[in-house]
C-alpha cells in the first residue's frame, strides 16, 4: 500500500496520536509509585526494598515493552505509508491495548503474587504482542521477507507460556516475560542472517550450472539469430 488512494488513510497522521499514547501511558507507569505504602516510622533499607522492588520491577518491565513496542510500531508505520480502514482500526486497537497498560501495572505491581492478577496482566501482554505481530502480517503481505516480521512472533510465543505459568506460580512468571525482549536480538539475528545468505558467493557447482545454463542460452539466441 505504497500509492495513494481515496479510500486509504495516510499513516503518518496516525504517527503524531501514537507518540502521544506511548509517552502518556509509560509516564503513567510511574504514577503511582510514590503512595505504593505508608509507614509509621522511618523506613529503613529492608522496608523501602519489599515495598517497593516489586512494583519497580513491574515497572521497568511494562516501561521497557511499551518502549519495545513503540519502536516496532513505528518502523511498521515507515513501511506502510497508506493503509485502509480496517487496518487503521487494528492500529488504534493496537494504541488502545497500550492506553490500558498503566492499569494493569499498576495491579500487578501491588498483587504481583495472586494469580488472579498476573494472568490478566500477561495476557493483556499477549493481546499486545499478538495485535503488533498481525499489523506486521498485514504489512508483509506484499510478499517481500521483512525480519520484523519472524520477530514480532517472538514475544507472543514467549508472554504465552509466561501467563500458563502465571496461573500456577505467578511469583516466576515475571522472569518469563522478561524474555520477551529477545524480540530484538531475533531481529538482528534474522537481518544479519539473510544479509550474509545474499552476499555468501555460490557453490562452485552451483556456479558451473549457471554458467552451463547462460551458455545454452547465449547458443539458442546465436541460433535464432541465424535462422531468420
């Protein structure tokens, strides 16, 4: 979707109200930080630690996947420069599930330790993950190999089982979607990979079969040549 079109929606208009749910939602991560907990004398460092190592934990977590997520979204956006209504729909679905995240840290970083909270929270994770990857099939569907693509799959296939163990051992779960930004070496990996498959000369076998099929048709072009 690279020509304009009447019914297409221009992306970049769609890059200005992203920028301003992402900023707005990761700096509400940190909003309720400071009235995590009272005390009634002056804490010490073991006091400040249990308050407040789970919910800073969760915070550096959910910060650094809306971050993640925000780069993705935008080199997506670089890619797409038109899009139809439907896929404008599934953007603003995407920036809706990112509009929520404060909440659900929030919970998770108070009653981190019942599963009846870390579930939701990872598959509020999953659900955002899985939105990313289907606007990078949309996008991919041109038939060209984007790695962004191949690395978008990877945090849903880590947050899912992460959210499985959440149900039953929620105090682990944390360290399992913590994997999830492995996304970006999946990425360099992949780019990195078709980069040296493109440049890696052919096999010496490889090269005498195409130097045989250019001769043949070098020959055939000579003979038609010399027919007419």
């Amino acid at each position: 979707m690279t020509e304009p079109n009447p019914d297409h929606f221009e992306m970049r208009r769609l890059e200005s109200l992203s920028n301003t749910i992402f900023g707005v939602a990761m700096t509400l991560l940190a909003y309720d930080l400071p009235k995590a907990g009272q005390f009634q004398s002056p804490p010490g460092w073991t006091d400040l630690y249990h308050l407040y190592a789970p919910r800073l934990s969760g915070l550096v977590l959910s910060f650094v996947i809306a971050g993640i997520f925000w780069f993705s979204h935008h080199q997506r956006l670089a890619k797409q420069p038109y899009g139809s209504r439907n896929v404008v729909f599934l953007n603003l679905l995407f920036l809706l599930s990112i509009v929520l995240l404060p909440a659900t840290n929030s919970l998770e970083g108070n009653y981190g330790l019942s599963n009846a909270v870390a579930v939701p929270y990872g598959l509020h994770l999953t659900v955002i993950a899985a939105l990313n990857a289907g606007l990078w099939w949309l996008v991919n569907r041109d038939g060209r190999h984007h790695p962004e693509f191949i690395a978008s799959l990877f945090p849903v296939l880590v947050l899912l089982p992460g959210t499985l163990v959440a149900l039953f051992a929620p105090q682990y779960a944390r360290y399992l979607w913590f994997l999830g930004f492995g996304g970006l070496f999946v990425r360099r990996f992949i780019r990195r990979s078709l980069l040296e498959f493109r440049l890696k000369p052919p096999a010496r076998g490889q090269h005498a079969s195409v130097s045989r099929k250019q001769e043949r048709r070098r020959r055939d072009k000579t003979a038609s040549a010399a027919n007419k």
